[in-house]
C-alpha cells in the first residue's frame, strides 16, 4: 500500500512540477507559447494602431478583430501578415463593404464564384454572396486563397499577378509567352515594403 501510495503521490508530484514549469513558476522566462501569446497581442494591438492611421473608420473592437484575424490567419498559412495587409490596401483601400465593378467584394476583393468554390477550405460556412462582406471571413478566404497561389506558382510575383487576373489567366499568358501587367504586383511590393517599415516581422 505504501509503495502505491508513494508512485501516486510521486506522480502528482511532477505532474504538478510539470504544470508549474509550463506557466512560468520556476523559471523567470515565460515558456514558449506565453511569450508567443504576449507578442501576437502586442503585434496584433500595433496592427490597430495602422489601420487606424490609414483611416479606417470602424469601432476599435471590430479593428482588433480584423487585426486578430489577418495575423492568425496568415501565421496559420506561413504568411507574412504585412504582405496580407498590404494586398488588403491595394485592392480595397481596408475597405470591408468595397464593392468593384466586376463584383469582387471586401477587404481582399474576392469574386463571390471563387469564394463560393474555396469557402470550406478556407474554413468558412457559405452563406451567399453577403459572406464576403464580413471582414473575418473574407480574410480567411483572401488568406486562403493567396497562399493556395503561392503553393502552385512557387514565386510571390507570379502568385501576385494570379491573385490580380486569375490563375487560368496567367497560365494561358506565360504558356503563349506574352506581356502582362505587372502594376499591381508592383503597388503591393511597394505597399509591403511600406508596412514594413512600420509594423514588426511575425
């Protein structure tokens, strides 16, 4: 009995010892994954900071929303998040009700026929073109979808220029070898290297 008390109470012991070390009681530093917590909400809080100096008139609790949204969703996909927002800028100017003229909907302005057909695998529910104009769900589907361009063009110019004029476009172009614009890859580039000089690397 007491042999079995003992390896009870040996592994409660270091279970809790275990517990303590995790949350930082015994050692002065943070363990890993809090310090990564403490650092996306500083970054995250710096992302609300931006867009309000870009002027984007929304309540601050929906901005931190965004910002929580756009720096998760990009982390999740291997993305750097300044280059996410900086294609948010170029296509909508952080406008999440922005509407084109070809359709093309919210912060990252997503045709609804493709958002339709890729809203599962972004881990979105679909419910109808009103979707994208929820500013979570559109970035998940604007994330998504740029990082599914980059997997397939393996070169963040031409998965660019994908996202811009679509992949099927692109692929006829660079199969029949002719010119394309290269203007909206440009303005990103421009953009991320901006945003960059503001905000912090993941």
């Amino acid at each position: 009995m007491k042999t079995k008390q003992k390896i009870i109470l040996t592994s409660i012991g270091a279970g809790a010892l275990l517990f303590v070390y995790l949350y930082g009681g015994l050692n002065k530093d943070y363990p890993i994954f809090q310090r990564e917590h403490i650092k996306q909400g500083r970054i995250e809080k710096e992302i609300v900071a931006f867009l309000k100096d870009e002027k984007v008139d929304i309540p601050e609790e929906r901005l931190l929303s965004i910002a929580r949204m756009v720096y998760r969703t990009s982390k999740n996909h291997n993305l750097d998040y300044r280059l996410m927002l900086a294609i948010m800028k170029v296509e909508s100017n952080f406008r999440h009700d922005a509407i084109s003229p070809k359709g093309a909907r919210g912060l990252f302005q997503v045709k609804p026929s493709l958002a339709r057909y890729i809203a599962d695998d972004a881990g979105v529910h679909w419910s109808g073109n009103n979707t994208l104009d929820e500013p979570e769900k559109n970035i998940k589907i604007g994330v998504y979808f740029f990082s599914q361009l980059l997997k397939d063009f393996e070169s963040l110019n031409l998965a660019l220029h994908a996202y811009n004029m679509g992949p099927t476009k692109l692929k006829k172009i660079l199969t029949e070898n002719t010119s394309y614009s290269k203007k909206f890859s440009n303005l990103v580039i421009k953009e991320y290297k901006r945003i960059s000089s503001i905000l912090p690397s993941s």
